[in-house]
C-alpha cells in the first residue's frame, strides 16, 4: 500500500509523458502524503467533441485520498488513498466512482515502501528503471459536502503482490503483500476511457524488471518539511 511518493509537477515531464498541462497557478510540493494536495490525470470531458483544439487528456489538482461525495469530513481521505482491487466494487467510498468509470492516473516520480528484512522498517525508493515518471491507475470524485465548493480527491488502485519479485519484499512479514497498479504507457489512453466492465482487465503486476529500489533511510524523518 502506498501513502507516500514523490509526485510528477515538472512541466516539460508531465507535457512529454502524460501530456497535459498542469494548471495554472498550481504551485504543489513534490513529496506527497495523504491528503496532500497533488496532480492526476484524467480524460478530458470534451475529449469526443471532434475538435482537435479539445485535448485527450487533462491534468487537474486533487487531495491524495478519495473524499466520496457522500461526506463532509474532508478528513475521511486519510485512510482512502489507496483502493483494493478485490473489493472496490464494494466499498462505499470507491464503489460509485468505479462503477462511473472515473479512471485517472497519478503521475509519479517514485513511491516509498518499507523493507522489513532487517528487523526494521527502511524506506524504499521504487521508481522505473529507465528513468521515466510512473503512472499509477487511480480513481477520482468529487465532492461538494465538505467545502461547499468542488473538491476533487483520487485513490490509487493496488493488487495483491505476494508473488512479485520486488514488492513482495515490502511491509513486514506477516502482512499481505501489495503493489499499486502501474500502467504502460501505451494504455494511458485506453485506462482513461475504459468502462467500469472491463476496468478489472487493467488489474496487473507491473515487471519487477522494470523497476529499481534504493534505500532511503531518512526520508521518513522528512515529512512535514
């Protein structure tokens, strides 16, 4: 499960592998953790319009945490930020925004996982192994009970990892294994405007191979500031 990661709020990286824009004004700390405010990417509502000027895609600003449109207590993100594939057709807080079909993805530079093995918790940096940002499928609301005005939240989605090269080597022992969904690149598109009946096709491991990991032992000292 993933509650902290470096987001993707460079300019020229989210134009080049996502390709959106982020908003203007937009001014986002990279070191995300839930209900920090960061960047997602959706598809854009005009996207069928047939207007070239209309983008596929866009890039909005969220809370890290699903905020469901049913309560008032922005606070409720602090323990959605993360989305079991096994029963989010279920859960009330992620259950309408999967059956809508909002899909998003999180641009993210690398997530941080704890590595048991030694006895201890190490923070892990896992990022891709060719440099480039990763893109972590998500869902997104909105909701306008909490503020009075529209607050957009997203969750990412997780599968079960305890057969992965990598993450199965993250939290301790005892616990179940899990991973967030990384998409490829070329399913960006498809992810973003796939519906609700077909959404569970896109629930897969990504290549351990594909991956690095680097201890980090201090970043856990680093939050808040």
């Amino acid at each position: 499960m993933c509650s902290n990661y470096d987001a993707c709020t460079s300019t020229e990286r989210l134009r080049l592998h996502f390709g959106v824009e982020l908003p203007a004004g937009a001014n986002l700390r990279t070191d995300v953790w839930p209900a920090y405010q960061a960047p997602f990417v959706r598809r854009h509502p005009n996207a069928d319009v047939g207007d070239d000027a209309v983008p596929p895609r866009e890039s909005l600003v969220g809370l890290f945490g699903m905020v469901p449109h049913w309560t008032g207590d922005v606070a409720f993100g602090r323990r959605t930020y993360n989305a079991r594939s096994e029963t989010v057709t279920e859960k009330p807080s992620f259950r309408d925004a999967w059956r809508n079909g909002q899909h998003c993805i999180v641009p993210v530079e690398a997530i941080y996982e704890p590595d048991w093995r030694s006895g201890t918790a190490v923070p892990t940096r896992i990022q891709r192994k060719d440099g480039h940002p990763m893109g972590i499928a998500g869902l997104w609301t909105s909701n306008r009970k909490a503020t009075g005005e529209e607050l957009l939240s997203f969750t990412m989605l997780t599968i079960n990892a305890d057969d992965h090269e990598l993450f199965r080597h993250f939290h301790k022992p005892q616990d179940e294994k899990r991973m967030v969904v990384i998409l490829h690149e070329h399913r960006y598109d498809e992810w973003l405007k796939t519906p609700a009946a077909k959404s569970m096709d896109f629930m897969r491991q990504y290549p351990a191979h594909l991956l690095i990991s680097t201890p980090d032992p201090e970043r856990g000292k680093r939050k808040g500031r």
